[in-house]
C-alpha cells in the first residue's frame, strides 16, 4: 500500500462513527506501545552504563547534561 497522508484521511474520513472510534483506540494503543518500547530502550541502555561505570550521581545541578 503506498497511501499517502493525505488519502489516508480522506479514507478515514469515509468511515462510520464506530470504525472512527476504533481507528482511534488502535493509535493510541500504538502510541502506549511505543513509549513503552522506547522507556524500555532507555533502561536498557542505562543498565549497560551503569555496569560500564559511565554514569555519574551529583546532586551539583551545574553537573546536569542539558
């Protein structure tokens, strides 16, 4: 399928109120999904600094990363 953005609203729009409604809980299920994957991501890329000793722990705020 090479929809672009713009056919793929002029789809939706066609669409019933009910299948609306469930293309809107299937985004924000996508969108839970992937902060998720990404705070997973994140977490995993701390452990592997902490076991490398990377990380520092200051309570000095002028040693915060921007």
């Amino acid at each position: 399928m090479n929809a672009t953005f713009g056919d793929l609203v002029e789809v939706i729009k066609k669409l019933s109120f009910t299948e609306k409604e469930e293309i809107k809980f299937l985004i924000e299920k996508f969108l839970i999904e992937e902060k998720r994957e990404a705070i997973y991501k994140n977490y995993q890329e701390s452990l592997i600094e902490v076991e490398e000793n990377k990380l520092e722990f200051s309570d000095d705020i002028d040693k915060l990363p921007d």
